[in-house]
C-alpha cells in the first residue's frame, strides 16, 4: 500500500513539474505545442546530448514521429509528458554520469584526459573482462570522443555511461542464466552443460540437419572458447549471452514485422503476402521496375524454406527480415553463423 501511494505521490509531482515546463514551452498559451514551439521543444531535447550533428528540424521531425500519437503535427499535453518522462530518465543519467565523472576527473578540468583516460579504462574494463586496455581505449575514443580532441567531456563521458549501466544489467542477466547452467556449480560450462545450453541457442535459427547442427556447436564453441580448454567460463559465457541478446531483439523486430504481414494469421508468409516483403526490399534497392513478381517470390520463397513447405514460418522469414530490412548492427558482424 506504500508503495501504491508513493507511486502515485511521484506521478502527480511529475505531472506537475511536466506542466511547469509545457506552460513554458505554450508561448502563445494555445494548449498546443506547435510551429515555432516544437523547435524550442526539440532544442530542449538535443541540448541533453552535447554536440549532435543533426539539426533542429529533423531532431523536431523525429520527436513527432514518436511523441504525435495523434498525427496531427503538434503536442498536447497528454503527449508532451510522454517526452518529459523521457527527458526527466534522461537527466537522471547526467547526473549518475556526472558523479562518476567527477570521481575521475582528479584535476577538475572539467575534461578526462591523458592518465584520466587511462583510470576511466580500468574502470570500463571491469565490465569487460579479456579485453586488451590499448585496443579498447582506441575503440572507446573512436566512440565517444565525437570532437575528437583526445579528451572526454561529460556529455561524451554520457555515452560510455549509459553503455556501461547497460553492460552491467546484461551481466547480471548472463550469470543469473550461467548459475542455472552451471548444474555441477563448478564455475564452468562443460560437456553436457554445453550440449543445453547449445540447444537454447539453437532454437532461435531455423531447422538444421544433425550434421549442420554438429558443426554449429563447433564452430560455435571454438570461436567463444578463448583459452581453448573445452569449457566456457562466465565472461567467456557472457559474450555468448550478448550475441543471444541481440538475436532475439532481431526476432522480435522481425515477429512485430511477419504479424503484420500475416494477413490470414496463419502463422505463415504464403506467396500474396511475401509479395510486400518482395515489393519492400525492391524499394530498398531502388529496383522496383520490371520485377516479375510470382518468380521472384517463388525464388524468395525457396532460398530460405528449410522444410519445402512453400510457405515460411517465423524463424525462416527472419533469414530474409536480417538482410533486407532490419536496421544494421542488429545483429552485428560478431553474430553466431546461422
């Protein structure tokens, strides 16, 4: 019951503050956020993002295409606190960001640099366990140094934060899976305790025969084992999980995407409704002209029908979702080989 009231407590008290800035933001005190107003609105939003390269009118496009549920081109209050939630978990990063960031900037410049740097590697690498210092601290300047003047500021520190607060939930959620695996609690995985968890990781592909499925627990195992003793222990286990993690943020994407296009809800694509997916990866590729479409379906069909039913089921639609229409880096180059 506290909780119920506290709950409800912080809800009114972000209502109200959320109003306070839409008031602000109402200049012309229509209701509505609108014309000039959604500038203001999204230069409000970018500024919690140091330098960003886009401009105004395309942050103000992005924001309505998420916030507008209405589609009518403005925000009303309903919908503006929706965006303030957001904000308001927004800067509840800074300021996490920024006491760690203080922590690490020993001198106060308001920059980390040079042995900072190095101190803030150590730092990131205990979520990383194996990773070679130099060659993460180049790939980590590569990333958030986006001025790239050989110093991190704090909204650039931001970045590396918010990775690593998500680096930390994934880790708990791998040893949480590896203790369940870990029968023997032996502080590995082996032998048998492969073989499951090598069927997990199987059951997010389609079919395979026994053959295909050998050499994928192989090729598997040999690429995740580093040190090559046969057994996998939890940062070499967590690398695994990370890779499961996006493969089944890809099959989600792709489940959303095949409902759609499951007119019949069958819980199959047959060849009228492969027909978009064909129409959308032309369009992809700008080759919409002199597309015999009942041929090109027949062909989109049989490269991926594991079973030769004529028709694809989820896991098979997402051979074709990967490649044509998901967005890159889904499921990135360290993916595990389907």
């Amino acid at each position: 019951m506290m909780n119920s009231e506290t709950n409800e407590i912080d809800q009114e008290k972000l209502r109200t503050v959320a109003r306070e800035k839409f008031d602000e933001l109402d200049t012309d005190k229509s209701n509505f956020l609108e014309n000039a107003e959604l500038i203001k609105v999204a230069e409000w939003v970018i500024s919690s993002f140091g330098g960003v390269t886009t401009t105004l009118e395309e942050a103000k496009s992005r924001m309505l295409q998420r916030i507008d549920s209405n589609k009518d081109g403005k925000l009303d209050f309903d919908e503006f606190i929706v965006l303030f939630q957001l904000m308001s978990a927004r800067y509840a990063l800074i300021d996490r960001a920024k006491t760690k960031f203080v922590e690490l900037d020993a001198d106060a410049s308001g920059f980390l640099e040079n042995a900072e740097i190095d101190k803030c590697v150590v730092w990131a690498l205990e979520a990383y366990v194996g990773e070679d210092p130099a060659v993460y601290k180049t790939s980590l300047m590569q990333k958030v140094d986006e001025n790239k003047d050989g110093k991190i500021d704090l909204m650039e520190f931001t970045i590396l934060f918010e990775d690593m607060l998500a680096r930390l939930e994934l880790i708990q959620a791998a040893k949480k899976k590896f203790d369940e695996l870990d029968v023997d609690k032996s502080g590995f995985l082996e032998a048998a305790e492969i073989n499951v968890l090598m069927e997990q990781v199987l059951a997010a592909y389609v079919e395979k025969s026994p053959e295909e499925r050998e050499k994928f627990k192989l090729t598997l195992l040999d690429r995740i084992d580093s040190n090559k003793d046969g057994k996998l222990d939890l940062p070499e286990f967590t690398k695994l999980w990370e890779e499961m993690m996006a493969r089944l943020d890809l099959i989600e994407q792709a489940r959303k995407k095949f409902k759609s296009l499951d007119t019949d809800k069958s819980g199959f694509l047959e060849k009228p409704e492969l027909t978009v997916v064909l129409m959308e990866w032309a369009s992809t590729c700008k080759s919409q002209t002199d597309i015999d479409v009942e041929a090109a379906c027949t062909e989109l069909i049989a490269s991926v029908d594991v079973n030769g039913d004529g028709k694809l089921d989820l896991l098979e639609f997402v051979v074709i979702f990967e490649s044509t229409m998901a967005s890159k880096g889904v499921w990135g180059k360290t993916a595990v080989a389907a």
